[in-house]
C-alpha cells in the first residue's frame, strides 16, 4: 500500500491523495480574471491525478498584487471567471483550493519575462504599495506606506471578504499566504517589522496580523472547510523568523481553527543564501507536524515518486506540495502511482486508459 496515495482527511474535505500542486503565480489574468490558460494550467494537473489544487497567490484587494496580472478576489466579477475552474477540478476528482494574498511591500512589479524590468510607478502601471514600515524590500522596490492600525483592519477586512468570495467561487480549502516576504510574512519578521506598537515588538505583535486574519477568515467560511496557512518557516538569517518561531505560532493557529501549515522559506530580505538540496524543507514541516501537533505540507526540490513516498510514510509531512516537477509534467502522480505499483483505475481519466 503506498502511503503518498493514501486519502487525507482535512474537516469535511477528503483528499484522494497526499499531492498537492503548490502555488504558482502565472501572471496571466487580466484585471484580476482568470482566463482559459488557467483552465488548462490547473485543469490538467486535475486531469493528471493531483490530490490538492492551490491556484496561484490571489489577491484580496488589487494593490495587493504583485504584478498587474495577478488573480484577484476583490470584486465579485472575478468569482463568476473562477467558478468554471472550479468545477473542472471537481469533476476530475480533485479538490480546488485558493491562496488568497497581499504582496504588501514585494507588490506593483512587472512579470519576470516582461521587457521592462524594475518596480513599476504609479502613473506607469503600477500603484502605491504598503508595508509595516516605509523601509522597502530592496533598493530595485518601492518604497511603501507603513500601514496604521486602521489600515490593517481594512486588509483583515479584505481577507475575510475575499474568503467570502472563494465559498462563492466554488474553492474546498483556502490557504493564507504568510510566507515568501508578502504581507503577512514581513509582519511577522524582526527583520522586516521594526514597529514598536500593537503590531511590532515582540512575538505576539508581531503575529497579531496573522491572527486576527485567520480570526476573520475562520469566521466567514463553512464549520467544514479547511483552513491551510503557508508559513516561511524560517528566513534563514541571524536575526530573523526561527523554525521555534514557527512551530509556536502553528500551534496557536490550531488554536484558531487552521487545520495544516503549508512549510515554505525565506524570501523577507534579499540576498539570503538558502542551502538548498533535495527535500531541503522537509524538516521544517515536520518540526511543525510534531512539536505543534498540527498537520503539515512540505515543499522544494521534490521530484521523485519513491522520495515524496518516504516523507509520507515516514510521517515527516501529512501532504507533500511540489510545484515546478507539476509545471514540467502534469500527469507526475500518475507515473509515480506506476512507480510505486497503486491500482491506476480509478486515478487515470478513461480516455488516458490506453497510455497506462
């Protein structure tokens, strides 16, 4: 019996599988609408045997984004573009999740393929963009509005409305994005909030935005959805966000009605260097599974069926997230069921029959 094929329970929401298709910006939406290329990125990865299907970082309101082709789900338009996503993802056996975002600082820049590379001004395509403090991320950035306190309660707000928009949408899970130098991660950050109110000092400030967001998101959203949060779980920087940092605010999350902490790192200061190897994250998520006693997602530098295999069934990671092996081959979980001799029948589409 192979353990990465085996369902996950998360509330109501069964998965048939331990694989997830990790987030990944696209930057293909116009005005924040999804389109028929995000039919086809995520439906055929529905298709191809994927447990879990997170679309892309979503923004929660449109100075939110990082780019201007970024999904949105601040205006009840871009709910009726999503619901034909949604429903493709179901049919095929999946379960369709959303990353709802706020780039924060790391926002209003160009795509990483445009001719025109650097922040985009406002006036020039881009817009204002916000932060804990006016410090930018790095000098080719702009410079951001440090956010009051009422500014905050107005992004908390978005958050919850956009959650509101996903139920609409069709989504079975949401994840917050609190990782990869966005928003909520330059929160939580010493290195990046250096405010000294209720939102910066010490751990509990630090934190408090994440949590009141996750307050007003757990509100709005059915008793059995399941509520994910991806973490960078540490900034590898001396100074910055701990891996103890992390498992102590998993463990309040759960608190707060978080079912799984999706383990990511770094990304809230430039230059950073990540030692990075296969599987180079996998003990992050299970620090988090185990000291926080909340189940866990991994992440990075995971390509092979036999190694994502191990992690599952060494209980190192509830749910193993892969992204750029998914971008290279849709159909990967239906290879590695093949590789590791589960029963195809019910995960390959009848019209895929023949190949397998």
């Amino acid at each position: 019996m192979s353990h990465l094929f085996a369902p996950l329970a998360l509330r109501d929401l069964k998965l048939r599988n331990r694989i997830a298709l990790s987030p990944m910006c696209q930057y293909s939406a116009s005005e924040g609408l999804a389109n028929d290329w995000h039919l086809v990125h995520l439906g055929s990865r529905a298709v191809g045997g994927v447990g879990l299907i997170i679309s892309e970082a979503t923004a929660v309101e449109a100075r939110g984004r990082i780019s201007p082709f970024d999904l949105g789900l601040w205006d009840d338009r871009q709910v009726e573009a999503l619901r034909p996503l949604t429903r493709l993802i179901r049919e095929q056996g999946a379960a369709p999740a959303v990353q709802l975002a706020h780039a924060g600082r790391k926002a209003s820049m160009p795509r990483p393929w445009d001719e025109q590379q650097g922040v985009l001004l406002p006036g020039r395509g881009g817009w204002p963009v916000v932060g804990p403090t006016a410090e930018p991320f790095s000098a080719d950035y702009s410079e951001p509005q440090a956010l009051s306190e009422a500014g905050i309660a107005q992004i908390t707000q978005a958050f919850a409305e956009a959650a509101v928009r996903a139920v609409a949408a069709g989504y079975a899970a949401i994840e917050l994005h609190a990782a990869h130098g966005y928003l909520l991660h330059s929160f939580l950050s010493p290195l990046s909030n250096t405010r000294q109110d209720g939102y910066g000092g010490g751990f509990a400030q630090r934190t408090r935005f994440l949590r009141e967001v996750t307050v007003a998101v757990r509100a709005v959203i059915p008793t059995g959805m399941p509520l994910l949060v991806r973490l960078s779980a540490t900034d590898w920087q001396e100074g910055g966000w701990t891996l103890d940092d992390s498992v102590r605010l998993a463990s309040d999350l759960k608190d707060l009605g978080v079912d799984l902490i999706d383990c990511s790192s770094g990304g809230v200061v430039p230059g950073v260097a990540i030692p990075t190897e296969p599987g180079y994250q996998v003990h992050l998520a299970e620090a988090v599974k185990w000291r926080a006693g909340v189940p866990s997602g991994t992440v990075g530098l995971i390509t092979e069926a036999e190694q994502a295999e191990a992690i599952v069934r060494d209980r190192k990671a509830d749910l193993v997230l892969l992204g750029r092996a998914l971008l290279r081959d849709p159909y990967w979980p239906l290879l590695a069921a093949q590789a590791l001799g589960v029963k195809l029948k019910e995960l390959v589409p009848p019209q895929y029959w023949r190949a397998f």
